[in-house]
C-alpha cells in the first residue's frame, strides 16, 4: 500500500479535477482511493507514504509516438551527412543508424530512452522501432528493459521494403513472434503492434503478406504522409492518395495508430473519423525535419481520435505540448488555434489511444484505474484551480520539474533518484554502445 499526497492534485477526472490539497492510495498497481490528504491518510494509517512536499500531483504522461532507436543519435556526426530533404534525412541519418545498430546496442537505446521517460514522467510508451542490422529479437531486448525499468510498453517492428525483401520478411516475423508472445502476458504491461514504416517503403506484397500475417486482435503502427515524396511515391505507384492504399490494404481500423498525417485531405480525414483509426502529432519531429506542418486541429476536428508523441525528438511531453501549442497558432495566424485542442490530446485521447491496447484506465486520478502517479516540483505564482490547470502545466512545467514517479503502483524515481536502475552505470555503458556504433558507422 502505497500513498502519494500533500499536493495541489490533478486528476483529470471531471466528477473532481482538482484538489487543493490531495492524496491517492494505491494497493498493488491500482489506485483504490483518491480524497483529501487526512481523509485518504486516516483510511490507510499504515501505508508507507510519499510526501509531495506541497508539489502537484498529476497522472503520469502517455508518449504515444516514440524511437527508441534513435536514442544513440545524441551528439553524433555521420561523415557526409548533409541532407537536402526528407529523404536525405532517413537515409542519411535514421536508416544509416538502424543499419548499424546490433541487439545489445537496441536493449542500451531502450534503456537510455525509458530512464529518460521515468525522468519526464513518462510511464506509458508506444515505440516504433527499426535496426535492420539485427531484426530477429529487437523487440525482446526492448522488452527486457521495459520490465527492468517498469515502464508500460506497446512495441512494434517497422516492417519496410527498403533493404529488400528477406530483410521485410524478417520484420514482419519479429512483429508476430512478438505479438503473439505480449498476448500471453498478463501484467498489462505489454502490447505488441504490427509496425510498418511507411507507404512509399511498403510493396502490395507486403502489405498483402502483413494482413495474412497479423494476429486479428492487433492493429498497425505505421508512418503516414510525413513527407510529401509519401504522397507522391503513392499517387505514381498506386494511383491513390495514401489513407486510400491503406484503407485498400487493410491497414485502417480502431487498433492503427496513423503518425503524422501531413499531407492528408478532408476525405482522408473523413476515411479515418469512419475507421475510428487513431492518429499521432509530433510537433517537434515535423519541424526539425522540415516536413510541413499538419493539419491537426482540422483532423481533431473531424472527429479523429488524435493523441500527441514525441518521434523520438525529446522524451519529455511538456515540449511536445508546448509546441503544438504555437506551431498552430503560427502555421494558422490564429492566436486561438491549439489552446483548447491539444492539452485534449495530450491528457484525454493520449490515454483513450493507450487503453485501445492496456486494460487499466491510464492517464487518470480515479479508483480502479492504474496506480501511475507523479509529483512535479511546482508552487503556483497564480491561483491554481481546475479552471486553469493546462495554462499551469503550458507555461509553468516542464519535465524536469517531475521528481517522483510511480508506475503501476511501483515507485520508478523518487526526488529525482531512480529506485532500482543503477543510472551512472547505465549511462557509462550507453556511452561505451554509442561510440562503437559511431564507429562502425564511420569506420
Ligand atoms: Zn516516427
């Protein structure tokens, strides 16, 4: 038994969002009260307790878009890397990457990625993972540092055509070995996806294998219209545009998680809303790779249940927040674009996208749902109510202000130390994989 309390707390449950000075108890890895900090404290006098120090206390965040293998990037140089555009950019850098990565370097990515979350307070993660250097078992050595580090991990292998056919066979392979195997774990901890890269890098023999392929109960995870070359490698080859081939192919539905959607029109708006399939923004990533900005707040809109990710850009979902937040305003000329639409995606459809695939209700204060909690270091300079919670979060927060994190009623970090990861260690040894991966990328 586990109490978390003396904070300002966020529950994101409408019956009662916000309490001035809050507490929740967690038994096992669910919440089972949630009150004032003596009413909660006089119900279980003998549990050990977490004093938020006067802080906020909110539900942990939901990263619904993420690259593990992208983690060992940090401060790498590829020798004659200057991109001209998108494609330069993945072949350049993330291709050249994931070509080289070996399945001990994946599990280092994974480790390196997950404290970071634990860091920013992030307990959930949807990942999209790619080394075709070593395919077979990739997902596993995820795995294995999902568990180690406690973090709730919906994984995939994103199958491409890009290194020829044997080698999209293999992904494929890695995807449904390991489907089939996070279905028969019971600690709702784990999912599996089919992960595909994206339209241009797919053949219809692919696609064709991938739907004969998947477990019926799983859906896809796949890049979408990120560039415009996606869109015009669709039209020439396929002769539709992108939501077209996969609503073709199959690919569409409740459990797909479609990234980025740039260059999507309103029917392919309408064709998602119709397949309830899910889509992802990253702010961040979109920019940084000057992809164009999508039309998020016309998706959201049409009724797409749309979440917020990171791409592997930052781990920290206050920064994708943060920017969503402008980037609309500013791609729009409207100064009220994004407000009220983004802190939704972040903290009600972030947590309707993860419970497509875990039981337990995420991203909420409430009893029965999962016991993910943090605190984040913060004393309001402003009165601080449930009317403004968001604007406190936008302006005041980032995830360096997180200092305790509890996952699944397990305590991850505490005043910014990790329980039971050694980090120095692991740091050391991240640092040790990602000079010999520069190495024999560079030679
Ligand atoms: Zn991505």
């Amino acid at each position: 038994m586990l109490i978390v309390g003396n904070g300002r707390m966020i529950t994101r449950n409408p019956e009662q969002p916000f309490l001035e000075s809050g507490a929740v108890a967690i038994d096992g890895n669910s919440i089972i009260k949630v009150g004032s900090l003596e009413e909660v404290k006089a119900a279980y006098p003998e549990a050990e307790y977490i004093d938020a120090k006067g802080g906020v206390i909110m539900p942990a965040f939901i990263n619904v878009h993420e690259h593990i293998y992208s983690a060992f990037a940090r401060g790498l140089s590829i020798n004659g890397y200057n991109p001209k555009g998108f494609l330069d950019i993945l072949d350049g850098q993330w291709w050249t990457i994931d070509r080289h990565l070996t399945l001990d370097q994946t599990y280092l990515s994974a480790m390196a990625t997950y404290i970071d979350s634990i860091k920013n307070g992030v307990t959930t993660v949807f990942d999209h993972h790619a080394s075709f250097g070593a395919i077979t078992g990739s997902l596993f050595e995820i795995e294995k540092a999902a568990k180690e580090t406690g973090v709730r991990s919906c994984l995939c292998y994103e199958i491409s055509d890009r290194d020829g056919m044997d080698k999209s066979r293999e992904a494929i392979q890695e995807n449904v070995d390991f489907i089939n195997h996070a279905l028969k774990d019971d600690t709702d901890m784990i999912a599996g996806m089919m992960g595909m890269h994206a339209s241009f890098t797919i053949s219809d023999e692919t696609m064709e294998r991938c739907a004969a392929m998947k477990p019926e109960c799983t859906g896809y995870h796949i890049h979408v219209a990120e560039g415009i070359e996606d869109l015009h490698a669709c039209l020439r080859d396929h002769g539709t545009r992108i939501i077209d081939r996969l609503m073709n192919c199959g690919v569409l539905g409740k459990k797909t998680l479609a990234a980025h959607c740039i260059y999507v029109n309103k029917h392919e708006m309408e064709l998602l809303k119709e397949t309830d399939t899910m889509v992802v923004h990253n702010p961040e990533s979109n920019m940084g790779n000057a992809c164009g900005c999508p039309p998020t707040m016309e998706i959201f809109h049409t009724g797409v249940l749309t979440g917020l990710g990171t791409d592997g850009y930052t781990h920290d979902m206050t920064e994708s927040y943060k920017v969503a937040n402008i980037l609309h305003k500013h791609h729009l000329c409207n100064a009220n674009a994004a407000w009220g639409e983004v802190p939704v995606m972040l903290f009600e459809n972030n947590a309707k996208i993860a419970n497509r695939y875990f039981k337990k209700p995420l991203g909420v204060l409430k009893e029965g749902a999962a016991g993910d909690v943090i605190v984040l270091d913060y004393d309001p300079l402003t009165p601080m109510h449930a009317g403004n919670v968001n604007s406190h979060i936008l302006f005041g927060m980032t995830g360096r202000n997180v200092v305790t994190t509890v996952a699944n009623g397990k305590v991850l970090m505490k005043d910014r130390v990790l329980t039971s990861i050694d980090e120095a260690k692991v740091m050391a040894d991240c640092r040790q994989a990602a000079a010999d991966l520069a190495k024999s990328i560079n030679g």
